[in-house]
C-alpha cells in the first residue's frame, strides 16, 4: 500500500479533558522483487524444446495484488532481445542453446523489479 493517509485520534482521559490529534503521512511504493525461478538444461529431442517460465515466486512488499505485469524477454546480454511474453507462468518454445530469460514485472504505481534465469536447452 502506498499514497498519503490522515489519522484523527481522540484523546481522554479519566476526568473528561480531551485531546484531538490528527497525524498526516505518507507510506512510498516499493518495488516488486522479481523472482524468475531456478536455472533450466533440458535434454531436446527436437530443434525446439517448450519450457515452462515461471515467476510465481514474484512478490510484492505492498501486496500481492500490486504487480500488474510479468513480461519475459529472451537475449538480454547480446544485441538481440526478444520478447516472449506475458503472465506468471508461461509456457515458450525455445531452441537449442543457451537462453538468458529476463521476467520483468511492474506493479500498479510503476515499479519494477527484474531478474534471470538461464535456461539450457541441449
């Protein structure tokens, strides 16, 4: 949770004197802490093997229901980067070689978080 909030409190005491107080502040947006799961080789039986990304793990220090996109990219590192798609879990044909699968996600104000995940496909 994140934004601006008012607080007003009433104060008593035991002979009837009151205080009314009223406290302003504010609590920042935190970025979401991706999680793109554990490294991959996997033995193809074809030129191209279907893998399964999974972000699942992802969290969000302002609540689960802040993160609003998971985006997978393929080729982060080389001059080619090649988006594969969207949502927590995602199933991708990759071929043979070494991938280097960056999850990024975004939450509601605009934070992102990233991380990798090597994925062998041999």
């Amino acid at each position: 949770v994140s934004g601006s909030f008012r607080l007003n409190c009433v104060l008593a005491n035991a002979s009837g004197r009151s205080l009314f107080v009223t406290i302003f502040g504010s609590i920042a947006n935190r970025a979401p802490i991706a999680n793109a799961g554990p490294d991959q080789t996997l033995a193809a039986g074809t030129a191209v093997q279907t893998v399964r990304l999974d972000g699942s793990a992802t969290t969000d220090p302002d609540g689960p229901a802040d993160i609003v996109f998971y985006d997978w990219f393929d080729g982060f590192g080389g001059n080619l980067v090649t988006p594969l798609g969207q949502g927590a879990v995602l199933d991708v044909p990759l071929t043979i070689g070494t991938h280097q699968v960056v999850l990024v996600v975004s939450d509601t104000r605009g934070a992102t978080g990233a991380d990798d995940v090597v994925i062998t496909v041999m």
